[in-house]
C-alpha cells in the first residue's frame, strides 16, 4: 500500500499494518511519520522498540537473529531498522525473509532516504508493499509552502496573515525544521493576537538552509530571484568560492547535455528532474560560449590571476546563468 505524508494519519486512525517503510530526505515530515507509526503501535500493544543501523552486511544476521528472538516477557515490539543506503543483496534478502515470515508480535518499521527509481523495484520494497503500507516523504517546494505553513499556524492556534507567512517562508526557505520551530515560537510570543509580518521580523532568525545544490536547482529553472538569494546566503554562511563556481559550472555542463541528450544516466526523476527539464526547454537561447568564459573569468578571479572580486563575479555568472 503507498501512502503519503498527508494519507498516512487518516490510515493510522483505522488500521495498523505489519510493516511500514517510511522514506524521505525531508527530516522533520519523515520523522514526524515515524512518530505517527510508533504512536498506533504503542496503543496498539507493541510496547517494546528495538532500532537497528545496518551498515555491513553481517549486521543484517544479526538483526534477523534478534527477530528471530523472543521477548523474556513475550511483549510485542517494534522492529526499527534505520538505512542510511541500499540494504545491498543480503539485506534485501533479509528483508525479504523477515517480512514473509509474518510474525504477528513483531511490527517492522524501515527508515530510509528517498529510494530512486531503481531502488523502488527491489524485491524488500515490493514485499513491503504486499505486506505493509509505504509512505513516500516529498520536500515542500517554494511553491507550497507558505499553504504548508498556513495549516501549521492552524494547528498551533496561530493567526497569521499572509505576509507574514511569506517573510517566515522566506527566511527559513528549505529548512521546514526551523520553519515548524518559529511558528511554535510566534504561537507562544503572539498570545493569541494576529501575527504580522513585523512580528516576524522581531522574532524570526535567518534559518534557511541555503546549499550549493539548491543554488544548482535555481539557476536551471533560470529563477533569477531564487538563485540569488541562495548565493547571498552561501556568502552569508562562508561557503568557499570554488564550490559555488563548481555548482555553476555544473548547471551549465547539465543544460547543455539537456541540450544534446547526452546526460549518460538514465532519466531523473523529482525536483532534479524537473528542473533539468526547465534546463532543456531554455537551453536553445542559452549563450554557451560566453558563459562558458564568463564561469573561466570566474575561475581566474578566485584563483588570484585576474584583478577582481570573486563572488562579485559569481553573481554576474549567476545572473547570466538565469537568463
């Protein structure tokens, strides 16, 4: 069974599976997810929990040794095992065996990062599928986050207007942890009045999580105000400048594989997909030779043969990356 973030509350208040997998690179929804599946659990009678970390393939021995095991007691429990990767040929094997053998006292829950699209057609996933329930964990985008936020404040009791919103989008952008922890904090400070965006201002710390990747992303969206912001915020958090003209340069080589169809793996899927498909609709009006020595300026001006200021630079590439 395939669930979402959003699906998986409404199927825990009517039923509780023998497995779930929960996968996801967005930390604070996969983790609330977890939580949720622990909470039915426990009123469900499954009162022990036990976490495994597989890393080598002996520890999977292992942890079906301990499956294999009996409570002193005979309590039920939780099963967690926490990946941090593909659980390899004899993890998938053992995954496969544990799930198959339907111990009704063990209930299993998988942590994973998200699973690419070769990694969904293994045989633990599938078999997870067949016995449990599978709840895909998708980051929110710039674009659905200020309604994400929205029914956040709701949940708290918090009153907030859309400005407000906005700016607190805005200023904790791609870190939903920080973005979840001011509105607990606004819902405290508030006091039950409106929250507006000057009460954001007073209390909302610069969190965003701003990477090289992100700056990537924007840049083959040609999201010009996007991109510029992260790169404001990678000179902000010191970030060298060597990896910021690397993450350009990539950009640029991906749009012109985009280009020419020369990407040499196979299809992408997710935000890194869709913005390589932005990439490949621009990428005929996209000047290649001049931002091609536009990025080589770069490189000199940071590397001290050229007069000038690096990130300066950057910010020309960048813009003339966005189009």
């Amino acid at each position: 069974m395939k669930l979402t973030a959003d699906s998986l509350a409404t199927h825990l208040r009517d039923r509780l599976l023998p497995v779930y997998l929960i996968s996801g690179d967005e930390p604070l929804l996969a983790g609330e997810a977890a939580d949720a599946v622990r909470e039915k659990a426990r009123a469900a009678g499954f009162t022990e929990r036990e976490v495994h970390f597989p890393e080598r393939a002996g520890d999977w021995e292992e942890i079906r040794g301990s499956a294999r095991s009996r409570s002193l007691f005979g309590e039920r429990r939780v099963l967690e095992i926490r990946m941090s990767g593909r659980p390899g040929a004899t993890g998938n094997a053992a995954l496969v065996a544990l799930l198959e053998a339907g111990d009704r006292d063990t209930l299993f829950l998988i942590v994973t990062p998200r699973l690419e699209r070769e990694a969904q057609s293994a045989d633990w996933v599938r078999a997870v599928e067949a016995h449990g329930g599978w709840a895909q964990i998708w980051p929110v985008d710039a674009g659905r986050l200020v309604p994400w936020l929205r029914g956040r404040a709701r949940q708290l009791g918090l009153h907030a207007d859309d400005a407000a919103l906005e700016l607190i989008a805005e200023r904790t952008e791609g870190n939903l942890l920080a973005a979840h922890q001011e509105l607990g904090k606004l819902a405290l400070l508030a006091g039950g009045s409106a929250v507006t965006p000057e009460t954001v201002l007073a209390s909302v710390a610069d969190s965003a999580r701003f990477d090289v990747f992100q700056l990537s992303e924007a840049v083959l969206t040609g999201s010009t105000g996007r991109a510029l912001r992260v790169l404001a915020g990678l000179r902000g958090e010191g970030t060298e400048p060597t990896l910021v003209l690397w993450a350009l340069a990539k950009a640029l080589h991906d749009a012109w594989n985009a280009l020419h169809g020369s990407g040499g793996g196979g299809r992408l899927w997710g935000r890194q997909g869709a913005a390589l498909e932005q990439a490949r609709r621009r990428a005929p009006r996209m000047p290649f030779a001049a931002l091609t020595a536009r990025a080589a300026r770069a490189d000199r001006v940071i590397k001290g043969r050229l007069p000038g200021n690096a990130w300066d630079e950057l910010t020309l590439l960048t813009a003339a990356l966005c189009g």
